[in-house]
C-alpha cells in the first residue's frame, strides 16, 4: 500500500481507460482463481496501481535491539482526550453525519491489547481529504480535519467522535469510486509493529465495484473490514454509533495493509 499518510487516489496518476464493466470481469475471474483467500493478491490486477507497488524483495531484516532506542512512546501525558473527538478540533461544527466509532482490540486469545496507541484520518462528508493533491470538486469542511488518536483502555477500548466520510473518485478506472471508509493505525510497542487498515460501513453498494475491498476474496474476512451499526454505541440527540473490533493474530486476525 501506499504510506499511510497518501490518499488512496493520488498514487494512481495513470490516466483512467479502463471502464468498471472490465474491471468487474477481472474483480470476478480473480475470485474464481482464488476463492476465500483472506490476504490480497499482491499483484491484484483490477487494482492497477498494485502492479507497480507491491513488495518485490523480501522484508529487510532489523535489528530489535537498536530500533527500541529510536522508538517513540506514547502514553497518557501525549495524547489528550479531545484528540479523539474529529467534531470538536474546531471553532465551528463539521457538517454531515456525526458518528461514534468504538470496539476493542484484542490478540487471537481474546486478551485486551492495552494501551496502544490509535491513529484515524478519513476523507469529510463530502469524500474530500485535505490533501495538496486531493482537487476533485467536492466541498472541503474549514471545521473539519479528519484526524485523530487515542490509546486503548486497560480492556483494549478505543472510542472517536467523528463524521461519517463520504465516497469519492480515485481514478483507477473511468468512474471508479472507492467506498467510505476510516483508515487506522494500530502502533504496537515500536515502529516495526505498526499495523494499517480500513474500516468499511454496511450495507455499502460501492463494496462489489471496489478493487481495493474486493481483492480479498473471502468473504469473512472482508467482513472483519465493516463496521456493525450498534444502537447501544449511538448517543441520544446527537450521533449513531458503529462498533468495529480489531484481531491482532490467529486465525481470526483482521486484514491489514502490510500484508500487500
């Protein structure tokens, strides 16, 4: 994938001459190749730009020992709480649907990974990042950024306040547009532990049409990307709320983008 701070379209600068109807057959035969595989294809060919991207060399071999005395460490005193909610980093009031996301993070045997720090970014209701490179013509929200963090609690919760993000074009192919979605960032306990992924909504109809989401051909894995609507989760008078946990290891592990 590409660093986690570039948005999903500037890296496909090809010019667009592919239309969906080719990129469905591909999405389509793909999966007949390769049913229930729960990692992406690395070369994923609907996925045009993953052509040109993926990892061709095997990992570079660090050192543990010398990467822990450049690491960051985060804790309580570096995090402040409103850094969790995306709604109030402003003097005014973002527009669209205002949104609770929670869910725990936990490792193959159920147990809380705990104090970990959480990282989100997200294109505004309108599916505009702010981003240099980021000019198709959709409104950017002066009240919103669309960044933010916390750290788990000690039962591995995580929590933001925030806008549901709105769909938009990538220029993979003509017409091709990726479903709203949240990017995180899962620290760990040093740089080589970092883990990057996307949160999907239900029930999107982008979700048969995307490259990106259907590289994974088994369905049980895409759905360990989209969130469930929880009502317990939504605040009266003032936001739904979404409930996605996070499997760190086993058998049941999400997806992330370090496996592309």
């Amino acid at each position: 994938m590409a660093n986690v701070r570039e948005v999903d379209r500037v890296v496909s600068s090809e010019p667009a001459i592919d239309d969906q109807a080719r990129i469905s057959a591909e999405i389509a035969e793909l999966a007949r190749d390769h049913p229930n595989r729960g990692e992406p294809l690395l070369d994923y060919s609907p996925y045009r730009s993953s052509l040109l991207r993926h990892p061709t060399k095997a990992p570079v071999q660090a050192d543990p020992d010398d990467i822990e005395l450049a690491v960051p460490v985060f804790g309580p005193q570096d995090v402040a709480a409103i850094e969790a909610d995306l709604t109030a980093q402003h003097s005014g009031e973002p527009l669209g649907e205002r949104i609770t996301v929670t869910g725990r993070i936990v490792d193959a045997a159920g147990r809380p990974v705990r104090n970990q720090l959480v990282e989100v970014w997200q294109a505004n209701s309108s599916g505009r990042y702010i981003h240099a490179s980021d000019q198709h013509p959709a409104p950017l929200d002066p009240n919103f950024t669309g960044a933010g963090r916390c750290l788990t609690d000690d039962d591995g919760w995580y929590r933001f306040t925030t806008i549901k993000p709105g769909p938009y074009p990538w220029k993979n192919h003509l017409n091709a547009w990726r479903p709203a979605h949240i990017h995180f960032s899962l620290f760990g306990n040093a740089f080589v532990e970092r883990l990057v992924t996307q949160m999907y909504f239900p029930g999107d109809p982008l979700f048969a049409l995307d490259p990106i989401f259907q590289s994974i051909t088994d369905p049980k894995a895409r759905d360990g990307l989209t969130a469930a609507y929880d009502h317990d989760v939504t605040t009266p008078q003032v936001s739904t709320g979404y409930r996605w946990d996070v499997v760190l290891d086993g058998a049941r592990q999400t997806w992330t983008e370090a496996a592309r």
